[in-house]
C-alpha cells in the first residue's frame, strides 16, 4: 500500500448548507483555491432553495478553519435557456448556473482565470477572470463568461496550468481515453470560437485497477521539481458513481507525458461526511495550495460539503515516484490540427 495518503482535516467539513442563506440552503461543494498575501481563498459551489448553481466564497488565515464567509454569492453564471436540464442535475444536483470552478493564477499576472462548468441547456465550459486587486478588494467585476467548448457536446473539468509551457498558456482539457492539452498565446477568447476536446467519458484500462474509468482532472496542476502533480477522479465499473482521487506527476517541459500514476487512491470516501449527503461516496478534489510545503487540497463531500486534507508535497511526490506505476511513452497529442503550436481557438459551426 503507498505509504502517503491524504490526512483529513480534524474539524471537517469546513463549509456546510446555510438554511438562512436562501442560495446555499441545500449544497455547498466542489471549491476552487487560490493562495494570496498568505490567505487561502475559497471559491465554492453552493445549490439553494431554486436549484441554481452559484459561487460562494470564504478564506482561511493560519489553519484550515474558515475565518471569514460572505453571505451572498460572488458569482453566477446567467441561466437562459429556462428548460429542465437532466445533465445538470445530474452534475450535482442543481438545475443550472456555475459548477465546480477551477481558479489559478498563470506565472505572476495581476488576473485570475476561473474554468467552470456553465450548466444553460447542457455542460459546457466556460471562462472568465478577475482582476487580483478587485478579488481582493471583494470587488467583484468578473469579465464577461465566454463559453469555450462547443454547443451540443457536454464537457467538465478543464483546468490551466499555473505556468505557462514554452511561453503559451495551457489547457488540459481530457485524461481520456488521452491526456489532451491545448497551448495558445492568449486567453482572450472571442465568442464562437472553442477547444475542440474528446467527448466524455471513456477507459484507461489497467486491468483490475482502482481507476478504470476515469472521469476527469481535479484541481489544476501543481509544480512541483519532479513533475507537476494532477489530481484526477476516477472509479470501478464495480463501483460506478464512488468516486476516488488519485495523482499522476506530469513532465515539466511536455506534460502530455506522464511520468508515473498512483497504484492506489489519494483519497477515497470513507468519513461520515463523505458517505452521507446528496450523494454518498463522493470525494471531488478541485482545489489545491502549498504553503511551507504542505500540500493542501480541498474537495466536495458526498456533494453537500466542503473538505480539506493534506500532507507534505514532498512526501506525496516521491511516494508516487516509488509505486509500482504504470509508465507511459513518451507523445505529443496533436490537439489544435493546427501546424502553429501555439493554436488557435477554432470556430465550430
């Protein structure tokens, strides 16, 4: 068995319903992070009495008690279409708006890029940003959301890298059945124009392995001077719908190829909280910092919670480099079929 697995926070779950906030009454889960002036920023998903998805937020100073939670949403994606959507609820419950963001900062820029499901008439991806002040200042002056999926297909779990590759931003936006990263010049993306991605979901078979099917990635990589370590869920087909977290170390240079890949999970649903709630048996990992080498990662509930574990980076780095791993060549995936590496977001008619 590895020997580092993720210790649970003593006093989780961190963030939980709050009936007297209409917005969040029923769920809150599945939060982004982000490590700023020494404060860990929480970007939450949170259902309320209407069914609709939307963004909290709360920080934490010190240890991983919440210090600070407003008490309005921070974020909502306009809902238009105003018909039932069975892969909304589906996707956690709720009957549209904003679903499990992704947030990170690229290199040391003075914005924030936040990756979210848009859940208006399907799944789709969607893009916005913030400036680091205004997120600061609880200014809350996102840019308008782009959608960068195509309509009609259902896409989750897009996440950028912190970094960016060879002077070009990047988007890993599939771990099946490839790992599928796009690289461009700009995150500035005109409406019409889209990633052009596999469709979900598929298997990476590894024989009887604890991750046959695996759904997508966690939170967005972490650097790491090994590899960047990904986070990613994943299950049986004997266990279909327990999801588990595992890690794959990622090659700084070309990150589409994968160094090595947990034996076992990093984290599987085994406290109360994480067996009993809208849906037990679920750990959704979408949050990741590191602070004086602690590796911290934040994950939904059962879909009803916020959580938080954690371990030394280090130790969790070189256990993965001692499991006995599944290696993988070496490949480049032509994801843009644009001869320009650097790509460009194409228009789907």
């Amino acid at each position: 068995m590895p020997s580092t697995y993720l210790k649970r926070f003593n006093d989780n779950p961190i963030i939980q319903p709050q009936q007297g906030h209409p917005w969040e009454s029923l769920q809150t889960f599945n939060p982004g992070v982000i490590l700023l002036e020494d404060k860990i920023h929480i970007l939450y998903r949170a259902i309320g009495d209407d069914g609709i998805s939307r963004l909290g937020y709360a920080s934490s100073k010190g240890d991983f008690s919440v210090n600070e939670r407003l008490d309005y949403p921070v974020y909502q994606h306009p809902v238009t279409s105003g018909t039932f959507n069975i892969y909304s609820y589906l996707s956690g419950g709720s009957f549209g708006g904003a679903e499990d963001p992704r947030i990170v900062r690229v290199d040391n820029e003075d914005v924030l890029y936040l990756t979210y499901t848009a859940s208006d008439a399907g799944l789709r991806m969607a893009l916005t940003s913030i400036k680091i002040d205004d997120f600061l200042k609880k200014n809350w002056k996102w840019a308008n959301p782009v959608f960068i999926s195509p309509p009609d297909q259902i896409h989750k779990n897009w996440v950028i890298f912190p970094e960016k590759i060879n002077g070009n931003y990047a988007i890993l936006h599939s771990l099946n059945p490839e790992l599928m990263i796009s690289y461009y010049e700009s995150l500035d993306v005109k409406p019409g124009n889209y990633l052009n991605s596999y469709i979900q979901s598929s298997v990476i078979s590894r024989g009887s392995s604890w991750d046959t099917v695996i759904r997508g990635a966690g939170a967005p990589p972490v650097k790491t001077e090994k590899g960047w370590l990904l986070f990613y869920h994943a299950m049986t087909k004997h266990e279909f719908g327990k999801y588990k977290v595992g890690a794959m170390l990622l090659d700084l240079e070309d990150p589409s190829h994968i160094i090595c890949r947990s034996t076992y999970p990093v984290l599987e649903p085994t406290a109360v909280y994480e067996e009993n709630g809208s849906k037990p048996g679920i750990v959704y990992l979408t949050g990741a910092a590191v602070r004086n080498g602690i590796l911290m990662a934040y994950y939904g509930a059962s879909d009803s919670y916020v959580c938080v574990a954690s371990c030394r980076l280090d130790d969790m780095v070189d256990d993965l480099l001692h499991q006995e791993t599944r290696k993988y060549p070496k490949q480049v995936i032509p994801i843009n079929r644009h001869k320009d590496i650097k790509g460009r977001w194409e228009n789907v008619h």
